[in-house]
C-alpha cells in the first residue's frame, strides 16, 4: 500500500479512504458508507482540507446516511 504514502493521498483523504474501508469490513449499509462520503467531502471542502474536518464531516454524514437508511 505504497500509494498510501504518495502525494496522491494526503492527510484528510487518507482519513476518509481508511474511514470507509472500515465501514465497509464492518458491514455497513449503503447509506451509511454514501452518507460517510458525502459527509466526508462536505468537511473537507468547508474546513479548508482540514483533517478534522474531513473526519467530523464523514462521521455526522454517516450517522445519517444510517438513520436515513433505517
């Protein structure tokens, strides 16, 4: 996983990426994993690449994305 490392995944989306394999081996829902995206993207975008941000925004977008889903 050599790729982890590059320039091609920064902080924040290396977050994200390990975020939503561990929902997925977890055995979450669509919703919830698009939600985690969305939400994910929405953070990064709003706190300026922020990796906190990033995070915060993919775990409230999951949340969601599982309450919608339910």
């Amino acid at each position: 996983m050599n790729w982890l490392k590059g320039n091609f995944c920064n902080g924040a989306a290396r977050a994200v990426l390990i975020g939503a394999i561990a929902a997925l081996t977890l055995g979450a829902s669509a919703c919830t994993l698009g939600g985690a995206a969305a939400g994910g993207y929405v953070g990064n975008k709003a706190t300026d690449g922020s990796a906190v941000g990033t995070v915060g925004g993919a775990v409230a977008g999951g949340v969601i994305g599982h309450e919608l889903g339910k």
